[in-house]
C-alpha cells in the first residue's frame, strides 16, 4: 500500500491507496501548489518520534496512517516501513507536512520542487 | 547553515541525508523542514549565502561591477557551486539561474578584458572592464586568475580538489602568476593610479 500524488496545474492532490484510506480515515486530500512549500526525500523520517496519533493507525516499526501531532503541529502519515518516505512541507493547511510512502519518490520530489510555490 | 554547507561539500547534495543535516545543524527535523521547507530549500539557501557573501565582497570601494563579483567567489562557493552544477542544476531552474547568475559576469568580464594581466600591475586596466573609472585595482579577494572564463576557472577548481593541481595551471605563459589558493580574506591593495 502506499500513496497517490497527483500533481495539475494548481493543486497537489494526495489519495491515499487501498486499505489506507481506512487506516488513515482520509479519502483524498487537495492543496494549493502556492501552499505546498517543498519536497523531500527523506528515508530516515520514520525512525523519528511522531508524537500522538489522533486519529490513525500506528504499528510501530511497521506503519503509521492518520494524522500525529507532535509539539503543537499536526502532520499526515501514510508511510508503511523504514522504506523510502517523502516528506512535503506545507503552508497555511491543517497539517504542517505529509510522510508519504509513494512508488518513486525521488521524481515525486523533483516534480513537486519544481512547481512549489510556497514559502 | 554553515554547518549544512559543510555537509553539503563533503557529501554532496545526494549524498546527505536530512539525518545528516539534523546531526550537522543540531536542529530538530520539524525545524529543519519548517525553516526551509525541504532539503532542497536549505541547499538553495546556503547557496545563495555563499553567492551572497561573495557579492558582498564586491560591494566595497575597491570591487565594483558584476566582473569583480564573479572575481569573489572563494574556493568554498565554488566547491558549492560544483555541487550544484553536478546534482541540481541538471534538473532544477532555479538552482540553475543562481549559478548562471554568479558565473555569467565571469565570462562577459573574460570578454572584455581582452586578456589582460591581474593584480596590482595591471589594476586600472582589468578595473574598467567592471565599467566604473574607480581608479583603483580589483579586489583580491581571490588568487583565480580573473581572465579565465568560468568553464576554466570551475574546472581549475574541480582539478585542484581532485588533488590534481599541476593540471589546472595554464600551459600558456600569459599569467606570470601562479594559482596557488590561499586564504580568501585577503586584504585588497591599491593600484597606484
């Protein structure tokens, strides 16, 4: 399972697949490009401390998909593993970033970084 | 962010894990991508901060015009710059606007200094191709040869970091000095006018 990003011509929309749409409670989720701030190949997110699932899944070492908040910011995860994660700041949304498991992150990022316009 | 340009020239962009630039800066991940937005974003602005510093240097009495900017790059920056050339700008515009911008003035100073000599013998001369009648010679801030166009000068650079120093030098008698890198926070002289 992992998670879908599309990218149009103004918004970044993220669905998550199968059955982590259950876990994660979330069917689909749009942004503004002007508010998505950046992308980032990250595979060592997930060791980090996520903070307090609410609500979601967590099978620690395995799988977290929902919303976690940590010190106040809210983030979304649907990464399954230690595999490679995406990590995509935002600006102005509900949640502060998004941990993403996806199937080919490196051109996920380089596509997103190239039509980021947030700041 | 000296810390992460520090990462960044020792393992490149790759090559540096956001787990790396945590360890590097001491910063929190959260912060890190709340300061910057990606990894990409801290590399863009430690760059533009090395850009920055070296076009600082050009702002003085002694250094105006975009050819004295291009003269201030040490040899961090262009180490930074390499990186940049190599991993990013293959594939990232702006990356690739920052490093056009930064060696641009390099070439144009190249072609209208119609290969005159640098440093103190030959200030005014190699001063005017910035366009300004400051009187005074360039700054040296740098020991690159200002008359090389920046295809020589970057790869003079990639030569003496590969440990290559003998192959970056000119085979051509035109420069009587050697490039022999020192510290950058040289102090400027004057020319006599």
């Amino acid at each position: 399972m992992s998670t879908s990003v599309t990218i149009t011509d103004s918004t970044l929309r993220i669905e998550p697949r199968g059955l982590d749409r259950f876990w994660s409670l979330t069917r689909a989720m749009e942004f503004p490009l002007s508010h998505v701030r950046g992308a980032t190949f990250d595979p060592g997110a997930s060791r980090e401390f996520k903070g307090l699932r609410n609500p979601g899944l967590a099978v620690p070492g395995y799988k977290w998909s929902g919303t976690f908040i940590r010190e106040g910011e809210r983030s979304f995860w649907n990464v399954t593993g230690h595999g490679p994660a995406v990590v995509i700041e935002l600006a102005d949304e509900e949640f502060a970033r998004l941990y993403l498991t996806v199937a080919e992150p490196r051109a996920l990022v380089d596509a997103i970084n190239a039509v980021a316009g947030g700041v | 962010m000296a810390a992460a340009r520090r990462a960044f020239l020792a393992t490149g962009y790759e090559g540096t894990s956001v787990d790396d630039l945590v360890t590097a800066t001491g910063l929190h991940r959260g912060s890190l991508y709340g300061a910057f937005g990606s990894k990409r974003g801290l590399f863009v602005a430690a760059l533009r901060q090395a850009l920055g510093d070296a076009t600082q240097h050009c702002t003085g009495p002694h250094c105006t015009g975009p050819a004295a900017g291009g003269r201030a790059l040490d040899d961090e920056t262009l180490d930074l710059v390499l990186v940049a050339l190599l991993e990013l700008a293959p594939r990232d515009a702006e990356v690739r606007s920052l490093v056009a911008g930064c060696l641009a003035p390099l070439t144009a100073d190249h072609e209208g200094d119609s290969g005159g000599d640098y440093g103190g013998s030959a200030g005014p001369a190699a001063n005017s191709a910035a366009g300004t009648p400051a009187g005074k010679g360039p700054a040296t801030g740098t020991d690159h040869t200002p008359s090389r166009t920046a295809a020589q000068l970057l790869g003079a650079r990639l030569l003496t970091r590969a440990h290559l120093p003998h192959l970056a030098e000119p085979t051509t008698p035109t420069t009587p000095e050697t490039t022999t890198p020192t510290t950058p926070e040289t102090t400027t002289e004057e020319a006599v006018p």
